[in-house]
C-alpha cells in the first residue's frame, strides 16, 4: 500500500463548488466599454443592470478586471503562498480569481498544490503530535506527499514508527523508498537510516536492491554496508575529521575522514560550509524557450495539461525554474519521447542533465553528455558540475588522487578554482601525502585571504 503510493501521481484533488450565476461575455461587453471610457454614470447603469439579471453575481472591486479571461499576478500570488506554507490565504486568492473570472478554469496543476500544501499541514500536526496513524491516515488521502521529492515526509513516518516499537512497519516503509525513489543518495541515506531496525540479512537485502536497479552506484553501497556491518562489529579506526567542504547536499551522509598519516585537519566552520554547498547549488537557470512575458509560475498554469512535446519542453523548463526537479525530470523524458526539432530535442537533454545534477545523479548526467551534441557552453555547464561532484564524492570516499586528478580537470576546464573547492584540494593533497603541494596551496589561499581554515591547514601540512 505504501509502495504504491510512492509510485502514485499527485493527486487532484477537488475543491468546493462555487456558483456560476454569472454574466457571459457577451452580456459584459458595454460594462467594458463603459469603463474603459470612463463613464461613471453608464458603469453605475450597467452595474445596476447586471445585478438584477444575475444576482449571485458579484463584480470584482477592479472592474477593469472584466476585460481580461484569465488571471495574472493572482497566478504569482497563489504560486507564493504555496511557497510560503499560506495554505488558507492560498485558497482564498483561488476562490477570488474564480469568482473575478468565471470564465476562466484553474489547471489541474493549481488544486494539486493547493491541496497537496493542505495535506503536508495536516501531515506535520500529525507527526509533531507523534500520531502516526493519523499522519499514515492523512499520506493515504494525499499520494503527492509520499512521492520521492518529499521524501522526508516518509523518512519522518518511519521516525515516528521506530519511537512507536513498530519495527516492521517502519522497515517496510524504507524498503518501500529503496524501490520507488532515484536519488542514490537518498537511497543511501534510506540504507542508513534502515540499520536500526535491520538484520543483516535485511540490511544486504536492501543494498543488492538498489545495486540491482543502479549498477553504476553499486561501489558506493557496498561501501555503505561495509561502514554498518564494521559499526555492528569491530569499530573502525580513528580518524581525524576532514573540513565538510561539500558541494552537493547528502543528508546524513558524513564527511571523509582524514588518513591517520597526516596531522590534525580542521574542521571547516558551519557557516563557510553552508556558502560552499549554496555555492555548488548554484547551477544554470535556463528559462523557458518561449517568447512570452510571464513568471515560472504562471507558465506552470498555463501548459499544465500539455500533450504536444514542444509544450512539454517549455513546461519541464518552467518547473525546473520553481526547483521542482524531480517534475522537471520527468517533464523532460517526456518531452524527449515525442516530436522535437533536433534543437529542441538537444534543449531538452541538456534540462534533463541539469535536473539529474541537481539531484546528485552525477553519472546518468554524464552518460547524457557522451552521446548528446550540446553547445559549448551548454558543454561547460554540464561538464563542469559532472567534475565538481565527482571531486566530492572521490573526497568522501578517501580517494584522494582522483579528487585531484577531478577538481584539476575542472580549474583547467573553467580556468579557475572555487575557494571552498581549493580548500578541498588542499586537504586532498595532504591525505596522498603530497605535503610539499599542500603547503603551497595553503599558503596561497592564506595569501589570498587569511582565514582560520587555512591557517590550520599551513600548521598541518608544514608539521614535521
């Protein structure tokens, strides 16, 4: 049942009817040549006209409103009460434009947040008043809250499950995620967060799933597993801390230690931690490929119930641009499976790069770019976070000459390093015990700008 709803679409759900008693356009045009001309008398007439005719009708308090079919700015509005959890102002902004045009039909995409932000309300009242069974109550009427871009929603049930005694139930729903979702590292962090209620032979269960559906990733859970059975076991030795330099967000992955042959590291402070991640994050934000002057928002409304490829792509464009990346991803597979000119079709793998990057899936964005004839600069944007996240992640796991060979590849590509990234390669140099080379980075970052991070790390690698 959970699975299934993993799997599930957002849900449309329905909203309370509202009367349409109200004036066809054609019985509103002399209102809109009225006011338009300013004739306050005629207006008053008209009005008077109108509402013995249609009583349940209400006219707007802007009567200019009448000459246009469809919102605008309320679309924004609505979009940004969404956003900000304004569950109740956001419904009332959607009764006001149905009742200012009662011509117009709010896309499906409008009730699905709508009622999807009413959902993760009722969800988080659930779960903080440690009421799992109404919170699996309120996530089976809601499908859209169990979809894997709100995964946390079914990490947070699973929490609730475990404090409750309810092992089973709580394992069942990460084996759930290990099937359903795409994301390797929230798999492994799924996989992590699983080791409490897990035997082992749960535990390798779950890891051979997920190699089996991404072989690429398998080296990354087999390291995993290795990490919870030796924490089952035997401790692994100690380790000093590397600086949590990171670039791609991983949510309880930790950061690589550094190798006991080299001094004490510092460990980078929060807040600079923090500037590199939304440094990384700071990806391309390419806009929809039309000539229309509207917001993401309003562009969401307007091709929610696209069939045709070309409106797809501009729709996958938009979505990407709310950072809504997982509709984005599937926006764009499914602009690709339809009629595109090969400049379209080229747009639209560059997108589906682009969002598969921002979810951290660095290798099925590379496979993209070695069969996908992209621009020069669509090449560099790609290329240059496909390194970037391979740095990383080569940190992470302790393989420090391929971090360099990495992070050298992207100076040469970009012609410049990112401060956070240098840092990185840095330590990276001290861990292969290139010390000479980490001096000299140390010392030209402190050059650069003298902070406590390479400061520590001219005392580390010029230790005897």
């Amino acid at each position: 049942m959970i699975r299934s709803a993993f799997l599930a679409a957002a849900i449309l759900a329905a909203l309370p009817a509202y009367a349409q008693e109200s004036p066809p356009p054609d019985e509103l045009l002399a209102l809109n040549i009225y006011v338009q001309g300013g004739d306050t008398a005629a207006v008053e007439a008209e009005l008077r006209r109108l509402r013995l005719k249609y009583p349940q009708w209400t006219p707007p308090a802007d009567l200019s409103r009448l000459s246009s079919s469809a919102p605008r700015t309320e679309i924004d509005t609505f979009y940004k009460q969404i956003a900000a959890g304004q569950v109740d102002q956001a419904r009332d902004t959607l009764a006001a434009m149905r009742q200012d045009y009662p011509n117009w039909t709010p896309p499906a995409d409008m009730t699905t947040q709508l009622e999807t932000a009413a959902g993760q309300r009722a969800l988080d009242s659930a779960l903080e008043s440690d009421n799992v069974d109404l919170a699996r109550s309120v996530a089976a009427r809601n499908p859209g809250l169990l979809r894997c871009d709100r995964i946390n929603n079914a990490w947070r049930i699973a929490d609730g499950q475990k404090a409750a005694g309810n092992k089973a139930e709580a394992l069942a729903t990460y084996r759930a995620i290990i099937g359903a979702c795409v994301n390797p590292s929230d798999l492994g962090s799924t996989i992590e967060k699983a080791d409490p209620v897990s035997s082992e032979a749960e535990l390798r269960a779950m890891v051979a799933q997920a190699s089996s559906r991404f072989p690429a990733e398998a080296p990354r859970f087999e390291a995993l597993l290795q990490r919870l059975m030796a924490g089952r076991g035997a401790a692994n030795s100690v380790r000093t801390p590397a600086p949590a330099t990171t670039t791609q967000s991983a949510r309880t992955q930790p950061a690589a230690p550094v190798a006991q042959a080299a001094p004490e590291a510092p460990v980078q402070p929060k807040a600079q931690a923090r500037r590199a991640e939304a440094a990384a994050n700071a990806q391309p934000r390419t806009a929809p490929r039309a000539g229309r002057s509207e917001s993401p928002a309003q562009c969401v409304a307007r091709t929610a119930n696209a069939r045709n490829a070309a409106t797809v792509l501009e729709r996958a464009w938009c979505v990407y641009n709310l950072e809504r990346t997982m509709e984005a991803m599937a926006d764009f597979r499914t602009a690709l499976s339809g009629r595109l000119t090969a400049q379209q079709q080229r747009e639209a793998q560059y997108g589906l790069a682009l969002s598969y990057l921002k979810a951290g899936m660095t290798e099925q964005a590379s496979r993209i770019a070695a069969v996908t004839d992209f621009t020069r600069q669509q090449r560099v944007d790609i290329e240059r976070q496909i390194l970037d996240q391979r740095g990383v992640k080569a940190y992470r796991e302790r393989r420090f000459r391929d971090s360099i060979r990495y992070l050298d590849a992207l100076e040469q590509l970009t012609g410049n390093l990112r401060r956070d990234l240098a840092i990185l390669r840095a330590y990276a140099y001290l861990n292969a015990n290139q010390r000479p080379k980490a001096y000299a980075e140390f010392r030209r970052l402190n050059n650069e700008l003298s902070t406590n991070d390479t400061r520590r790390g001219l005392a580390a690698s010029s230790a005897e």
